[in-house]
C-alpha cells in the first residue's frame, strides 16, 4: 500500500507498507519508516481450515455468553502438520476436559438446560433473534432474584419467552407456548405472575388488532370482513371497553359480529376454535359490546 509521500532519504521512492511484516518501508531504497504499520485487513483465525473471524459475538443465549474457549477439532499443529499418534492422544484427553470444565456449577448446568430448550422452541413459535435474546436476558434476571429456585426450568423459561414475546410486540398466546413447550398454561400463568411481580416489569397491552388478523387468516375470512373487524375494534379500544377482557376472546367477538355484518358464511364454533376460546365467551363477550352502545356490533 503507497502513499502519496516521498522518502526522506533518496526523494525519490514513496513509502510502501509491507503487511505480512507490519513495517513501512520506502520503495526505492529499502529505507524503514516505521516497525509499527497499524493492521487495517479483517482478523482471522489461523486454527482452521476455514476463513472465519476470530469469534462468534457475545450472546446471552449461552450459559457462558460465548465467551469460553475450545480445543478445536483440527488435527494439526501451528505449522499444519499432522499430530504424531502419542500428541493426539493427548489432545483426546484435553478436549474432554474441556467439554467437562465447561459447566461447573448447578446455576450454569440450569442455564444450559433453559437455553437448550430455548433454542428448539424457536423455530417451533417462529421467533427473532431479538426475541429469544430478550428471553434470555429475562430469564437471566429470574435467576439472579433465585426465582428458578424450586420451579421449574421450562416454566420460567415459557413466561420470559410470553413477556419477551408482549414487549416485542409479537402475537403469541398462552397457549401457543404452553403447547410447544409441553407445559401446562396455568403453570406458565402462575410464573408470568411472578417474573412480573419480582422484576418490576411492565408489559404493553396485547395489540387487538393482530389477534383479529391472526384469528381472521387461521378460518380464511374475506378480506373485506377482516378489515371491517379491525375498524370496529379500533372503535373499541377507543371506547375503553377492553380493559379486563381476554385479546383472543375479545378479538373473535368483534370478528363473528364483522362477519354477520358482511353476510359471510361462517360459524362461531370455527371462530372460537382459531382464538382457543369457548362458544360461550365469544356470546357473553357480543352481549357485553351490546350493552356498551358499540354501534360496529351486529345487533
């Protein structure tokens, strides 16, 4: 790499910065400028085959944030050689020790175990990085109050997914994690109650109108339906009429009374079923908007 200036020596060659030796060099006569040239390439590492950067970034979805070194799993020394058979025996042993020294105490064993789980529900409920990071970063606080103490692990880790889930503002339900995770949604209820409680966290409210377009595109309405159902809900939440109502159930409520609305061919057991709500609630729900004087209910 030239620059535009002459050396000092002969005037008449210009400085050339030599990579591989970190010195700036003139190009004429030889003469060092500086031993010291700053590196501007990308780092990477030398240990492997592959051309990849010195290291994975600081994640908090690792128990050790990413942050521990391995042994890797080439079998060559620094020149690229292969190991002799009595050094890669050696090098055996020292990989297992390694794997082992990696966890140690219980409070690392249970993070490996929540974000283990973490990482195989996340394809399950199609979640972001930012979300599961979030879930992490939560479920890293219960432990620091010791709330996983004496709970269970998926619990814990199923509320600070729901909480990550409402401040990203990403429609999953109760019972969408309590089904992909295999635990019961009282359970999970009963700890989102308490990661809320002991951390000091405050969620938004559940975006209404997703739930009606979420529960909309599970029965296939019309999309003339749908968006009506969404004006009548905006109608809704303006009138604080949703304060203490189940989203889903709400949500459906206001879907079935658009679909009467716009005479299309539906039944409020296909409804109900797509929010996870009885036939019952999505009626009680009706009667309730009636009562309230909504004019975008179906009378």
């Amino acid at each position: 790499m030239k620059t535009s200036k002459r050396c000092s020596e002969c005037n008449i060659g210009r400085p050339i910065t030599d990579l591989d030796s970190g010195e700036m060099i003139c190009g004429n006569c030889g003469f060092v400028f500086s031993d010291r040239a700053q590196e501007s390439r990308a780092e990477w590492r030398a240990f492997s085959s592959e051309r990849i950067r010195v290291g994975s970034p600081i994640s908090l979805t690792q128990h050790d944030m990413g942050l521990a070194t391995i042994i890797g799993k080439s079998d060559k020394d620094s020149s690229g050689q292969k190991l002799d058979p009595s050094m890669h025996s050696m090098i055996q042993r020292l990989r297992t020790w390694n794997f082992r020294t990696q966890v140690q105490t219980s409070a690392e064993r249970n993070l490996v175990q929540a974000f283990n789980e973490l990482a195989r529900v996340k394809d399950k409920l199609g979640l972001s990085d930012a979300m599961v990071e979030k879930a992490a970063y939560i479920y890293r606080k219960a432990q620091e109050k010791h709330l996983t103490r004496g709970r269970s692990v998926l619990a814990i880790l199923a509320a600070a997914i729901y909480i990550a889930c409402r401040e990203m503002g990403a429609s999953r339900t109760l019972v969408d994690i309590a089904a992909a995770m295999d635990v019961k949604r009282k359970i999970i209820s009963r700890s989102h109650r308490i990661l809320i409680n002991e951390l000091d966290i405050n969620t938004p409210p559940v975006d209404l109108v997703k739930c009606i377009a979420r529960i909309a595109n599970k029965v296939n309405i019309d999309e003339k339906t749908k968006r009506m159902a969404m004006h009548a809900m905006i109608d809704v939440v303006d009138r604080e009429v949703s304060a203490g109502k189940s989203p889903m159930g709400l949500a459906a409520s206001v879907l079935y009374s658009s679909c009467i609305r716009n005479d299309e061919n539906t039944t409020q057991k296909n409804i109900a079923e797509a929010a996870g709500v009885s036939e019952v609630t999505l009626r009680n729900r009706i009667k309730d908007l009636r009562s309230k004087g909504i004019a975008s209910i179906a009378s």
